[in-house]
C-alpha cells in the first residue's frame, strides 16, 4: 500500500495564499498593536508597494484589518493593520494524523475494537441528532431525511435509495477515507454507530442494519431495515 503523507495540513475551506502573502499574515499575527505597510515591509523583507498589496488583499479575504492612524501630529494619518479573528483559520491542521492515531491505537489495544467504535460512533450519532417533542412520532421517511442531512454535513455526500422493503443510503464520499483504508473495522464501525445512534435518538421505525464499505472506489453503501421501538418515556 502506497504511504501516506500523514503530515500534509487537511483540507480547509481558508482561502489559499502564496508565499510572500503567507508571510505577510504571519507577521500581522505576530505583533499586537496595528502595524504600518512600512513596518510590515521590514519584517517580511519586501518593497512596501508589495507589502500594500498583500495587506489590502489579506483585508478583502477577511485575514486582515485595516483601520486609518488616530495622530494630533500634522500629515497624511498612516493606514494601519492587523490580523482579524477568521485568520487563524489558515493554519496548518493535523487532523487526519490524529484520527489514525486514534485509529490504531483502538485497533490493537482493545480486545473488540470495531464494538468500541461503533458505541463511540453512536453516542456521537445522538449528540448530533436533535431529540422530537415528547409525543411527536417521527416516521421513517422523516427520520431517513434527518439522517441524510446530518451525513452530507459530516461530508459524506449521501443519497437516500430504494424503497420501504429496500431502503438504502449510498455513501459518495468519506470524510476519513484514507484512515478507513487503513483501519475500516474501527472507522466504519464508528460510521454504522454514528447512524444507529441518530436513528435511535430520533425514536425511528428503522434502523442502520449494515455497512458495506469501498463497494467501489468511491461508495459505500448503508442498508436499513424496520423495526419497532418502544414508546419513549417522558
């Protein structure tokens, strides 16, 4: 199997920025006070034209602040940056490195690591699901769209197939693809348990019954099937 480059940052949804703009955000991030396109300019090492530039750009992507000098001293007041909030967004993240460590760490330490996940997955599968109103029944054509949306916000890309004797949810993309290549009894597990466990908070008539996983390249594929839950208590 080919290796992973686990240290590549994971995909983010921060707009890219090339090199000199990089450092120019880095050195706004590393200062207090609003700083000067001169002072800017000196830090990073570039023409203050060119640090102008990048600074006005920073600020149309939301990276950057641009405020005007408050000065008593005679002359033209200096604009003057400063890194916003949305800029630690850019960042480099780790997060694919993480889940394979955790990822592997379950699957050679615990003696049932796929009933591990899976119970994580569906403790996680409630947190996520919005509990109906006491009383309220929730059918399961509504239970397979509250599932489907909260699948396509993990990034799954689902869609709901079949019918009421053959329902299915088709899973285009996994968020974890490359850790599930490498540990898929632990990270599917978590995925079928994420399911169960919202189709359980949402008292459904349905349940995620199976998950086959890469029936090809790109799907995976979830059955369901009836079944009948006792009344909530109240």
């Amino acid at each position: 199997m080919e290796r992973q480059d686990l240290t590549r940052p994971d995909p983010s949804d921060a707009p890219p920025l090339g090199d000199s703009r990089a450092q120019v955000l880095g050195a706004l991030q590393a200062v207090v006070k609003p700083v000067s396109v001169a002072d800017i300019a000196e830090r990073v090492g570039l023409h203050p034209n060119t640090a102008r530039f990048h600074l006005d750009g920073l600020v149309e992507q939301g990276l950057a602040e641009r405020e005007t000098e408050q000065r008593d001293a005679p002359g033209r007041p200096r604009a003057l940056y400063r890194a916003s909030e949305d800029s630690t967004r850019t960042g480099r993240r780790s997060y694919r490195l993480l889940a394979q460590i955790l990822a592997s760490y379950l699957a050679t330490q615990s003696a049932r690591p796929g009933e591990a996940a899976e119970r994580a997955g569906e403790e996680w599968g409630r947190f996520l699901t919005e509990r109906p109103a006491p009383f309220r029944a929730v059918d399961a054509s509504a239970a397979m769209r509250e599932l489907v949306e909260i699948l396509e916000e993990v990034g799954f890309a689902p869609e709901s197939v079949g019918t009421s004797h053959d329902r299915r949810i088709l899973l285009h993309q996994c968020p974890f693809r490359e850790v599930a290549e490498d540990h898929a009894d632990v990270v599917c597990s978590v995925h079928l348990g994420l399911m169960r466990g919202v189709l359980s908070e949402l008292n459904a008539p349905i349940e995620a019954t199976a998950l086959e996983p890469f029936v090809d390249r790109s799907l995976c594929v979830t059955r369901l099937a009836d079944v009948k839950r006792p009344p909530r208590a109240t």
